[in-house]
C-alpha cells in the first residue's frame, strides 16, 4: 500500500550546460530511479515525439541560474 517510488527533482547548472554542444539525448551520470544511468532528453526531442505520437515516458528536468 506503500505510494509508488519518486525520486526527487533533478537540477543542473546552466552555467554546466552551457559549454556543451546542443544535444537531444543524454545520459545522466547519477542513477536515478534504476540502478543505473537515465536518458535525459531535450525539449525539441521530446515535442518531436509529441507530434508525431511516439510514446515516451518522461519526467522534468530543472535548470537552475
């Protein structure tokens, strides 16, 4: 009866981000929800599936000043 697991938010720096070339898809160094790396995607990636109606499944991603 336990509620289902949830991890935390997850933050990055944008000044982090900032030296990266633009990508899609990532993965995360953190294990987050499994036991192992995540995929982290961008938000074109992600409207991209919308339109065209390819299941994701997806939680937000905060980027801090």
């Amino acid at each position: 009866d336990d509620p289902p697991f949830r991890t935390g938010e997850v933050h990055y720096r944008r000044s982090e981000l900032a030296s990266l070339v633009p990508i899609d898809v990532a993965r995360t160094f953190e294990n987050l929800m499994e036991p192992h790396p995540a995929l982290i995607v961008s938000q074109r990636f992600y409207q991209f599936c919308v339109k065209n109606k390819i299941p994701l499944s997806v939680q937000p991603v905060r980027i801090d000043d």
